[in-house]
C-alpha cells in the first residue's frame, strides 16, 4: 500500500474514531507502527490531525455526535432512570472506577450521599464532585480529549491497570450476544483496565445500545456481572445474558 492510500485510510478511519491508538491504526492499515508514525506527522503536517501521546487525533470532526454535551443530550430521561438505578447497587464507602460515558455521569450524579472513592478518567463527573467533601475523586493521567471531556492515552490506561476497586461502572456504544463495542478505538485499552482492575463490572446501557454494534470490540460477554438498562432486553440477548450469569437490573 502506498503512502498517499494508507494516509487517506487513516484519515477515514480517524473521521469514525475521533481518536486513536498508533497500533489500532497500523492494524487499520497492516503497516507498523513506525511507519503509521511517520504518516500521521504528515498529516499532521497537512492539518488534518494531530499527534497525541502514543495517538493521533482528528483537528476537523466532520459531527459533534462524540461530544460529550451532545450524547448527555441524548435520552436524558432514560439516562437519569438508570443512573438512578445504577447508584443504588453501590454500597457505602466503596471504591467506584467510573468511565467517561454521559451515562455514567448521571450515576455519579446520584452516588454523593454513599461517600465513595470514584477513579475516573472523566472531567465532567471529576468537575462534579471537585469541590465536594463528602466525595473523594481521584482523577487519572492522560491527554485532555475537551470535546469528549476524557483523559486518553498510555498514562490514563496506565493510572487504571495500578488501581483495584470494589466496582467499576462503564457504559459503551453497543453490547451483542458476541460481546461490548465501543465507537472510539483509543478507548478501548482504558475500559479495558478498568474492567481489570475492578472486583464487580456494571454496564449501563440505554435502550438504543441493546444488540447494537460499534467500531471496536470491547470484551466479551463473561466479564461483565450486572447490566443496568430502561427497557426489557431482547429475547436473544437476554438468553447470552442468563448463559454468562449477567444480572438484569431495570429502573
């Protein structure tokens, strides 16, 4: 392949993403990691993106349908029923790892009056609690993603893999029988660590994420413990729940 095609690739494939990994993006492209390197400084070069710690991201985002104001938008009523829902299977003074969905910043929303300890690569839900006494927050390392108000990058998936905590509580642009998909490659290492680094994993999905695919493969099914969600689950997902022993919990 050459240069121009594997950089027009990347570029496509960063207009989906957002943001993404210098390894996803030489999988996206079967070249190494050295040479997908050297395509992203020209791109850089060009102004289509922009080099990140161990990354790239898009600079000119063709939808702001990533932005975290944007998605918290989206399905708020359902959003506040399962974020509701979610903070009552938290128990007092436990340690809470917390991703960046806007779903999961209406759980937090509701987790004051249970005194955690919350990791979290999110700015929105650090923001939330920043001048709280009764909340300590412990925010990872990372680059500033500002449109998604997340911390990205090695350092973030880094603060997650030396943590341990009693429960994380994630959310993700979709959950099939075959497993958790995520819209944004770079991502996927973080959620990744969390989930092992925590004792009990909750998924919050609302209704339009049931049987629903996205751009990267997050884990399977196995390693989730309760689903918290708005609507009854379709039959064939319900049935690889109940096979993976996956609680059920609905507002």
């Amino acid at each position: 392949m050459q240069a121009e095609e594997r950089q027009l690739r990347i570029e496509e494939y960063l207009q989906k993403a957002e943001f993404s990994s210098l390894d996803e993006l030489a999988r996206q492209v079967n070249a190494s990691v050295s040479t997908v390197r050297r395509d992203v400084s020209a791109l850089e070069t060009q102004g289509k993106c922009r080099r990140t710690h161990g990354g790239a991201r898009i600079l000119t985002p063709r939808s702001d349908e990533f932005t975290f104001t944007t998605r918290d938008s989206q399905q708020v009523v359902e959003k506040e029923a399962i974020g509701k829902a979610c903070a009552a299977l938290v128990q007092p003074g436990q340690s809470v790892i917390m991703d960046a969905g806007s779903t999961i910043y209406h759980v937090a929303r509701y987790l004051q009056d249970k005194k955690p300890q919350i990791v979290t690569n999110s700015l929105p839900i650090a923001n939330l609690y920043a001048s709280d006494h009764l909340v300590e927050i412990i925010l990872s390392g990372g680059v500033i993603y500002p449109r998604l108000g997340v911390l990205v990058g090695p350092l973030a998936a880094e603060t997650f893999a030396k943590m341990h905590a009693d429960v994380a509580i994630m959310s993700a642009n979709g959950i099939t029988p075959e497993g958790v998909f995520n819209s944004h490659a770079l991502l996927i290492e973080i959620q990744q660590a969390m989930i092992q680094s925590a004792q009990k994993v909750i998924f919050c999905f609302d209704h339009t994420k049931l049987n629903h695919k996205a751009v990267s493969f997050l884990c399977e099914l196995d390693r989730i413990d309760t689903v918290v969600t708005d609507q009854p689950v379709p039959p064939d997902l319900l049935d690889a729940f109940r096979r993976n022993n996956i609680e059920v919990v609905l507002p």
